[in-house]
C-alpha cells in the first residue's frame, strides 16, 4: 500500500487541483462504462457487429435497398394474407343495422372453414389437438353458461373461483404436489412462464436482494422466456445443447450460475425437438446454489402425467424432485380444454405471492391481482373444469397411449427411410426431421402440397410433427408415412435443387448475420396479419 500510495503522490506532484479532480473522475467514469461495456449479455465481438450493421444501414444505399427489399416481402405477405380469405369482402365498419342470429352465425362458419389444410383430419402438426363433435358440444354449452362471469369479483362469481381452485389442485396432485403446492390458471402458455418470472424476480429482490435478475435457460427453452425477459428487465443466460441428444449441457448450465441467477430452467420437452432436458440433474443444481427451478411442460405436461401408468417410462421431473419450485403446464393443449388456459404451479404459496400484483392505496380501493389479466372470462375456466370432468383419469390415459403409441410408430417408421433422420430422441409427441442429403425445407414444401403442414425450425434447418390426437385417426399416420415416402423418391433424383417460395426466404434468414434485419422482416409478416385492403376502406367512405 505504501508503494502504491507513493507512485500516486509521485504522478500527482505537479498537477493542479482542477487537473486532478479532472483525471479522476474521467478514470473512475472509463471505469464504469468499460465494466457496462463488458457486462452485457452477448460477447463484444457479437455487439461489435451489431454497431457496425447499424453504421452501414445508415448509409443510403444499403438504407434504400433494405427498404426496398422490406416493401417487397411486405406487398408478398399481404398478397398471400389475401389469397388465404380467398376474397372474400372485409368488414371494415359497423354495419349500420345488426346483423341476424342466422346471419352472423353463417358468417362465422364459413370464416372458420377457411384454410387450405384439414386440420380436423389430423394434417397439420399440433395446433388442433382433439376434434371430437361431443367435446365441442360441451364446450359450447359450457363456455355459453359461464361467458359473461368473471372471477375478479369472488363474491358475485364463487362458483367459478371454486372450479378453477379445483383446476388448480387437480394439476398438483397430477404433478405430485403435496397439499402446500398451490398455482393459478393462465391464458396459456406464454403467461404461465412470464408470471413465474415475474414470481422469481420479485422473490430473488426480497429475498436475496437481487437488483439485477438473471435467469439460465437452454438454447431450446421457448422463446416466452424471452419475451417475459424483455417485460420484466431480466438479464438472459443462454446455455447451448448437446448435439447428439439436444438436450441443455448440464456442465454449461451450472457455469452459468452467479450471485444473480434468479431461477434455472428446463423443458420437458422442448418446442423444436421434443426432446426431455435432464431435469433431475438441474434440481441438483437448484438445490446446491439454492436457486428456484421452472419446468416447462406447457407442450407435453398433460401426457407426462399420464404416460407412466399407459406404460411408458418418464424421467422424473416434476414436484418429486426438491429442488423443482415451478410448473407450467397447457391445459389447451394434451388436457383438451378450449384455447386460452393454463396453469402455472408452485410447490408452496411464498412463490406464489411473488406473482400476485397488489395496489393498496389507489382511490378505487385496495386491488389485487393474481395473473396478468384483471378481468378473466369465467367461460374459459368453467370449459377447462369441464374438460377434466369429463374425460377423467382414465379417459386422458386412453388418449395419452393413443397418442405416444402413435408418435413412437410415426418415429420408428421414420428412422427407417433413408435420406432423413430423427434429432434426438422425442420423449412424447414431436419428431423433428433433419437431412444430410437435400434441404429439408423441401420436404416441408412438398408435404404442403399434399395437404401437411409440419413447423419449420432453424439453427439448424429441420422440421417436426406433433402428434395429436387427431393423428391417431385410422390410417392418417399411413398416410404421412407414405407420402414421405413417394416425396423422397423425387426428391432423389435432384437432391442439389434449392428450395423455393416461402421457405426460400425462411432459409435465407438464417445466413442474415444482421439479425435486425430478420427482425424487421418478422414485423412484416405480423404486419399482413391485420391487413385489410385499402380499396374495401376507400368503397365503404365512398
């Protein structure tokens, strides 16, 4: 200390005040910018690149062939936006007299029909995953009863609040929650995460003191978790998988890990390759740096709990484990209810209280909030409750053998032709497809125009199949199989050919290294989704 306490008298003797008090705030603000600069979520290669995108698109003539190339893609997503309503007029304002019962009911029918896929024959992967007339009956009539109640307001609903307290306590005990465990409904999937989120941020603060949250989360976690990280100012820790079983590297997950670290997470499975992360090993971790862990099993949670006793083997994962503080799980989806239900799970209400929103002193009163949302739609909660009311354990345990035995089928099938392969092994009910050989965007292509449409995937190019019930369906797994099949043959004979249309431009983002670029090409095609003709506003202000 005396050294060094020398060396700086020594380098100050001569300096002025002003010199000095100059120097060192200038040193100390360096400091803090280099220490911002380098703590930051991507490396300073990755940022260094991202600034200089941004200098070269400021320049106009990488400016305007950007915005010429965006105005191009944008007038191609509006014109397919068209193609797929097939014409059909917009309504563009009120019609100055309502319509009739029969009227509006015919409209809606033949709106929903359109489409070009028949995804109530099981030709598109997920989305619909149970068609049955019977259950859309008793969802009709149910959701019918209950639209108008809102559970915001206990005292005038209780009946509502009772069923989704049953919802709630029927997904603990299917996850082997013991009687502290406790949770919420959700509008879905996406919600489920962002308020378990929301729970581990605000907890880590209390807590932990934990100003600046981090979560770890594999590359192949769903993308919500982005999306809450971008809500709630939570600082993202990608952790990469491994390339033969695409599963998150447990070694890279735990080097992750700092004094900032507000929960781990893991996918059972993940979204791309159906694949089930090692969840007993990250509760290991949870338990050994005390940090909170969220398993994601919005996808495949409602077959998991039902897979062991239809005589499949699971990997433990759910509230067995200790070190397991949360659970999402999607009753849309494997638990048949109407879309827009969830639930988020917790292994004891501390956790929960995290996720509520509460304002003591607003001159509207005290107010409180579980989820997201103030104003919830009991038809959602009540069609849910029905939902598990009327298929029972049983009748989710039929379904569930139907639909792993299919998958496996499917799967098994599949590692049998030669040009393709599986990613992974699928631990219930999506098969992703890669190839060697040819671009497997030209599968995807070729399958549409025999009336499939499969999910395109990217890093690296791949596509899957969720299995549904809808797949079980006599002969429709043939029929995938076989197509496949005769699709490859051709494809064989000119393996080199590039892919084409959509999926042309789906390939080519990937080698965009200017991601905001890809970003703005995204805003498009969101952009086409609310786009209604200029000439239908023009005729009707005519």
């Amino acid at each position: 200390m005396d050294t060094v306490k020398g060396f700086v008298n020594e380098t100050f003797k001569d300096k002025e005040p002003w010199k000095i008090v100059a120097i060192t705030t200038g040193s100390v603000l360096s400091a803090v910018w280099l220490w911002n600069f380098l703590d930051q979520d991507e490396s300073v290669v990755e940022r260094g690149k991202k600034k200089i995108f941004q200098l070269l698109r400021r320049l106009p003539l990488v400016r305007d062939k950007i915005k010429n190339e965006l105005d191009g893609m944008k007038c191609t997503f509006e014109r397919e936006s068209l193609k797929r309503v097939k014409d059909i007029d917009f309504v563009t304002k009120l019609p100055l007299n309502g319509l009739t019962h029969e009227e509006i009911l015919d409209a809606v029918k033949r709106l929903i029909k359109l489409g070009e896929f028949d995804w109530q024959h099981g030709r598109v992967s997920g989305a619909v995953y149970r068609h049955d007339e019977k259950l859309i009956k008793l969802m009709s009539d149910v959701y019918g009863i209950a639209s108008y109640t809102n559970p915001l307001h206990p005292d005038i609903f209780p009946g509502v609040c009772k069923m989704e307290a049953e919802v709630v306590r029927i997904s603990c005990r299917l996850f082997h929650g013991d009687e502290a465990s406790c949770g919420t409904m959700t509008t879905g999937g996406t919600e489920s995460i962002l308020l378990a989120c929301k729970a581990y941020r605000d907890y880590a603060k209390a807590v932990k003191g934990i100003t600046r949250p981090e979560m770890v989360v594999p590359s192949t976690a769903h993308s919500a978790f982005d999306k809450a990280a971008q809500y709630l100012k939570i600082r993202v820790r990608t952790v990469p998988i491994n390339p033969n079983s695409f599963t998150v590297k447990i070694n890279d997950m735990e080097r992750a890990i700092n004094k900032n670290t507000i929960m781990l997470v893991g996918s059972t499975p993940n979204f791309p390759y159906g694949t089930f992360d090692n969840i007993e090993a990250i509760s290991e971790l949870g338990v050994k740096y005390n940090i909170p862990v969220h398993v994601d099993a919005c996808l495949g949670g409602f077959l998991l709990c039902f897979m062991p006793d239809a005589g499949f083997s699971v990997p433990t994962f759910d509230f067995k484990l200790p070190g397991v503080t949360s659970i999402s799980a999607d009753t849309h989806k494997y638990g048949y209810s109407p879309k827009g239900s969830s639930v988020i799970l917790y292994r004891n209400t501390e956790y929960r209280h995290y996720q509520f929103t509460i304002t003591t002193d607003w001159p509207g009163g005290i107010y409180g909030s579980p989820t997201v949302n103030g104003s919830r739609t009991g038809g959602i909660i009540a069609a849910c409750w029905a939902s598990l009311m009327s298929f029972g354990y049983n009748g989710y345990l039929e379904s569930t053998k139907k639909i792993i035995e299919t998958t496996r089928y499917i799967e098994n099938e599949l590692r049998k032709i030669d040009g393709i392969f599986i990613l992974g092994t699928p631990a219930t009910s999506v098969i992703a497809l890669g190839s060697h050989q040819f671009h497997i965007y030209r599968l995807s292509e070729a399958l549409i125009t025999k009336g499939w449409n499969l999910n395109v995937l990217q890093f690296p190019s791949a596509i899957h199949l969720c299995v549904t019930h809808v797949h079980t369906q006599s002969g429709i797994a043939d029929e995938f199989l076989q197509d496949v099949r005769d699709i490859l043959i051709e494809i064989k004979k000119h393996p080199e050919d590039p892919v084409e249309g959509m999926f042309a431009m789906y390939g080519m983002s990937q080698t965009i290294a200017d991601r905001a670029v890809v970003e703005d090409l995204t805003r498009c095609f969101i952009d086409s989704m609310y786009f209604t003709p200029l000439k239908e506003i023009e005729e009707e202000m005519n």
